[in-house]
C-alpha cells in the first residue's frame, strides 16, 4: 500500500535525480586549473543548493508521513540495502575524498572531522536502538490498553503519533550528520578538490540507482 505522500516524493526524488546528472555533467567538464577557481565555486554552490533543497522537501514531507521514508517506494532494494536511517552513511563520505595532493592541516582537519562525525553516527546509532526498544516496550503496552478499552481507534492512533515522531527526531539527527560531514568536508577542500568530490560523490548515487532499477527490472522478466 502506497501513500500520497510516498507517491508525491517519488515524482521530487524522480526530477531531483535528473537535475543531479545536469550538475554532474557540469563538474565533469569544468577545467581543473586554478584559473577557473569562479567556475569551480559557483558549481560547489550550486549543488550544495541542490542538495539542501532535497532536505528541505524530505522534512516537509516527512512531518506529514515520516513511515513512507523508512519504507522508500522511490529506492530500488540495492539502494535501501546501502542506505542508513533513510540516507547514505556519512563516514562512508570520507572514501570518495580524493587522494590529491592535500596539505598536513588538510589531512589533520579531515581526519579530526571524520572521527567528529563517527562519533555523531554512533549517538544517532544508539538512539535508533533506544527508540526501537522504546516502541516495542510500548507497543505491548498499547496493546493490552487497547485489548481492555472501548475507544480501540483512539488508543491506536496515540501510539502511532508517538511512533511517527520518534522516527521523525531520529531521521533529522541522521540528516543533520550527513549535513554536517558535507559542510565540513568543502569547508577543508579547495574548490577544485570540492568540484571532485562532489563529482565522485554524484556519480556513485546515480551509478547506484541506474544499477538497482537495471536489477528490478531484469528481475521482472524472470
């Protein structure tokens, strides 16, 4: 079953993805020399606008249907398999840095900022947990009221109010880190180390989804 929410997200995400390899294509073709510094930070600009965008249209429409983001209609099973709390997994961020030829300060800051950020993943780890402990703890609470009461349609709804809004603080935490680890990673990089990475870390999202909706679709033959 599907949801309208889902439904409308999945046309976002359809048209966010084709604007993704515009820009892609864009930092693919840019010179690499320092000469072009304006062209490699207006590109840097652009698609960190785009990606907060994508941000912004997920919250809204999580707050309306967060479950919907936890059960992707838009992901192919190979996406949901690499994704982490309804995303990709910001250490994992840290492998598409280049191996250029980066400074001391840039290597310390790099590796300061990725030992900062494991630590945010764990903390957003172990609320996940505590929220699953959480809502099995207090689904068979709700159970047994609902067993023993008369406003069965009432009780029910509490319950999944209190579910949707633990999973909704728990995907914006895991939003916020992934964030944060792209903000951190262009504050250290020069432009055209950031026009690189970015390129790196597009193509691997489009290469993902091409790959899993070529599996789907196989699959459906067979």
């Amino acid at each position: 079953m599907t949801s309208q929410v889902g439904e409308n997200f999945t046309k976002y995400f359809e048209n966010w993805m084709i604007q993704l390899e515009e820009l892609l294509k864009q930092l693919v073709i840019v010179p690499r020399e320092t000469s072009y510094v304006n062209d490699h930070e207006s590109l840097v600009s652009k698609m960190t606008t785009h990606h907060k965008d994508y941000y912004t249209a997920k919250w809204a429409a999580a707050h309306e249907d967060i479950l919907a983001f936890f059960t992707p209609m838009w992901l192919s099973p190979l996406e949901i398999v690499y994704s982490w709390i309804t995303g990709w997994k910001p250490s994992m961020a840290f492998r598409l840095v280049g191996g250029g030829a980066f400074s001391d300060e840039q290597l310390k800051n790099i590796d300061g900022l990725r030992v900062k950020i494991r630590g945010e993943e764990e903390k957003v780890e172990r609320e996940m947990e505590r929220q699953q402990v959480a809502i099995g703890d207090r689904k068979m609470v709700e159970l047994a009221r609902i067993k023993n009461s008369d406003n069965n349609d009432e009780l029910v709804e509490l319950a999944l109010k209190g579910l949707r809004m633990s999973l909704e603080r728990v995907m914006k935490m895991a939003d916020c880190v992934r964030l944060k680890t792209l903000k951190g990673l262009l504050e250290i990089l020069s432009p055209i180390q950031s026009v690189d990475f970015l390129a790196a870390v597009s193509t691997i999202q489009i290469q993902m989804r091409k790959k899993g909706r070529k599996r789907m679709n196989v699959a459906k033959f067979n």
